[in-house]
C-alpha cells in the first residue's frame, strides 16, 4: 500500500492505535527516529505523554454534576538548540508550567464536548506559551462500553521550517 505502513516503527504505532487512518499522537518512540509522516521538514516536538486532568465534561445530565477524567497527550513544535547549547529552561517549552496550565483550564472550565475542550485548550496553549504548532490527543476512559476510551486528535498551527 506505500506510505505510513511501510516503517516498522509506524506500522507498530499504527496497529496498537487499531486504525490505520489515524495518525498518532508522537510517544516516546517516535520522537527523533521519525520524520513527519507527511514528509514535511522535521522540527523539534516536546512531549507531553498521559497527562490526566479532572473535568466536568460530557452531554448527558449525570456527567454534568460530576468530574471526570481525561488523558492527554500532547507534541508541541519548538527549538530546542538554544536551550541544549545554553542547557537553560527559560529558552524552550517548559513541561510542567504547560502541565500545570492544563490542569488549572481543566479546572476552570467544562464543556459538553470532548471537541470543544481541545480547541479551547489548543488555542490557551498556543496563544500563552507561543506554540506555532501543537499536536492534542484527548481520550476520555470509559465513555462508551466496550472501548478503552473516546477521544479526539486535533493538529493546529503552523509547522515551522528549521534553519
């Protein structure tokens, strides 16, 4: 078939998301093994892995008077040389002022929609920490019987060349 299967790395990250069509979030393993699977330039991506929130969230009454968990995982586009040559933190994306941030819309917010919270949070995240480009995973356990979780995946921005 050509194109994202044809990697062992992709192809194994493609079978455990149990779709082929949909691209994932970038994990441990592919960050600095693989290009972009669209082939675009690679860039520096941060990653955020698992992160769990709790949030009102959902469309049903019962889901609106309580919290309930969700699991992030987040690629957020960056140049990390300066801030390996200088080996200082305030030159790239800090991990855990971003996680914190999370957590606090997290909790200063609820939405009916899975859909909504990402954009929203894309948008908080790329406006306040000046991401050009951000990958969101959001999965939300046990909203539907049988599935290990729900969610979505959304990329914003603009991927920046490097130079």
């Amino acid at each position: 078939m050509g194109g994202v299967e044809d990697s062992p790395a992709q192809s194994d990250i493609l079978r455990r998301s149990g779709n082929s069509i949909c691209r994932p979030a970038c994990t441990s393993s592919t960050i600095g093994s693989l290009e972009n699977f669209n082939g675009d330039i690679p860039m520096d991506q941060v990653l955020i892995e698992a992160l769990e929130v709790d949030t009102v969230i959902g469309v049903y009454d019962w889901e609106r008077s309580i919290t309930q968990r969700l699991s992030l995982d987040l690629c957020l586009a960056t140049d990390i040389r300066a801030a390996a040559e200088r080996d200082d933190l305030s030159l790239t994306l800090d991990y855990d002022a971003i996680s914190r941030r999370i957590g606090r819309f997290a909790n200063e917010h609820d939405f009916a929609l899975v859909e909504t919270f990402a954009e929203r949070l894309a948008a908080m995240l790329s406006e306040e920490f000046t991401i050009a480009w951000l990958r969101l995973t959001i999965r939300k356990p046990g909203a539907v019987a049988n599935a290990r979780a729900v969610g979505v995946m959304i990329e914003r921005g603009s991927r920046p060349e490097m130079t």
